[in-house]
C-alpha cells in the first residue's frame, strides 16, 4: 500500500515585497482525507494553493503533488489534480454541452455522466450558456467538470463563495460523496466555516506567517472549549495554555484545550478566585475565532 503523502510542503517562505506570509511552513495531506485550510484575510491561503499548483514560485521550500515537485509536474500527474479556483470557468460563453465536450478532449478518463448527474439538478437547459447563469450555477458546473476528469484529489479555492445556502449544501454532498470514493482526496478553502465543519476531516488553522493548528476536525470540536468565569482581577497573566483571554462586560472569556480542572488550577497559581467558571463546547467557527483572535 502507497503510503506516500498526496501533497506534502516543506519549509516554505514567501513575501510579497516585504510583507513575510510565512516562514518555514511545513504540512502534509494524506491519500483519502479532505483537509480545511482556515486563515483570516490575508493569511495566505489562496497563496499556497498557487504555490502546491507550480502557478506561484515561493521565495523558498518544495511543494510535491504525489512526490513530484510542482515545478516539473508531468503531465501524466497533473491529470490526477482537478483544480476549482474561487468557482472561475474558463470559456463561460460556451453553453453546457459546448463545454463538456470541449473538456472531454483533455482527459482520457473523461465521464461525461458524472457531468451531468450534477448538471440536471441545477434547473438549466443543456443549451443555456454559462455566463448567463447565476454564481452558484456557474460553480457547479466547474464541480461537474471537475468529477468528470475523475481525478484523485480536489483542490478547491474558496468553493463556496457567492453560493446560496441550498447550493452551499448540494456542494459539500457532492465533495463527500466524491471523498468517499476510490479513497479520494480533497483540500480546500473556505470563508464558510460551518460547511466547513460538515465536511473536513482535519483542519490546518493558519496565523500570519505560520501554522497555528494542525489537527483532526473532531479533535478540535471535542476539545477545545470556551471557560466564562467572574473575578476581581483587573489583569489575567499570559498562559501556554490560555488562548484569547479578554474581559466582555462583567465577566472574562478564554478558551482552552485543557479540561476545566487544569484551567481553574492555572489561575489558583496565580491567587486568581474563578470558583464560578463555566465550560462551553464549540462549533467550528467558533474554535477558529478563539485560537486566531476576533480581529
């Protein structure tokens, strides 16, 4: 069995100009998983989608697509990838049968009825041009084309952009239905955090210039935790264990990966009364936010 890793990135720094997006990163995606990669703004996540697709040269660092460097990619791999950037198709003036079989020409895998099992839940005519469809159409019809190409990972830039919550929900089925087949592989990003929970099995979290988390999903949601708690101090010192300690009102919030135990023992350390902290599990987003900070 390949054991060898699907993308595997090695030390990589970038700047634009001047501005450091990161130093020495350092991640890998297993064959069948489908990884999130979450970042605020300007965390660089469409950045190294173009870096691991050889479109963009990092200041520094390797990245390899099944053990290939990408800037020497054969074209024998580069047919394994299917690529969505931000839910872009190319020659929108062609109409929905034009365009598959303008792409059949590229692929020798090529099934055309993975194409339009998507295409006939989306209310269009197969004589309708894409650029007179809505964004979420148009999105779909790229994830047509995409699983047509049968390729063995997905690499999907901000899927999720500009779609309603129906076609929002009709896109994670069809990533997880594509997943579960022929143990797929999928890497992707989103600003849409909550499908992001329904879908992935690990997440990379990335702050400016690093990786903060890489972890599995259900990992995060069953233990990491937000404390709520009332205390006299003005001040709470900083902690290896504490993340994003700020005082709302009369009370203080923080959230941690430790139990609530570890937590109240960390602040007796410091002679600061918690008697009345709480604990509240998380949703996805509401994990990102207490690991990276509101603003």
């Amino acid at each position: 069995m390949n054991t060898q890793p699907v993308i595997q990135c090695e030390n990589i720094t970038h700047y634009y100009g001047n501005r450091l997006i990161y130093r020495d990163l350092n991640f890998e995606v297993q064959r069948g998983k489908i990884l999130g990669l979450l970042g605020k703004n300007g965390t660089g996540k469409t950045t190294i989608i173009n870096i691991l697709n050889g479109f963009l040269k990092p200041r520094s660092g390797t990245c390899k697509l099944f053990g290939e460097k990408m800037d020497s990619i054969s074209p024998k791999t580069r047919n394994r990838v299917g690529i969505l950037l931000e839910g872009h198709v190319q020659h929108s003036y062609f109409n929905v049968e034009q365009i598959e079989k303008y792409y059949a020409g590229f692929f020798p895998q090529w099934d055309k009825n993975a194409y339009y099992n998507l295409i006939d839940k989306l209310h269009v005519t197969r004589k309708q041009k894409i650029n007179t469809m809505s964004c979420g159409q148009r999105s779909q019809v790229a994830l047509g084309l995409l699983f047509a190409q049968h390729p063995d990972i997905l690499i999907l830039d901000d899927f999720s952009m500009g779609l309603d919550p129906g076609y929002r929900r009709l896109f994670v089925e069809k990533i997880k239905e594509f997943a579960a087949n022929d143990n797929k592989t999928v890497f992707l990003t989103s600003h849409i955090i909550q499908d992001m929970e329904r879908l992935i099995d690990d997440c990379i979290i990335l702050d400016y210039g690093k990786i903060l988390l890489h972890e599995k999903t259900q990992h995060i949601l069953n233990t990491f935790k937000r404390f709520t708690f009332k205390t006299n101090a003005t001040n709470i010192p900083n902690s290896n264990i504490l993340h994003n300690t700020e005082k709302l009102g009369d009370r203080w919030e923080t959230y941690s990966f430790e139990n609530i135990n570890t937590v109240r023992d960390n602040f007796s350390k410091h002679n600061i009364n918690v008697d009345n902290i709480t604990e509240e599990k998380l949703s996805l987003e509401d994990a990102f936010i207490g690991l990276t900070g509101k603003y």
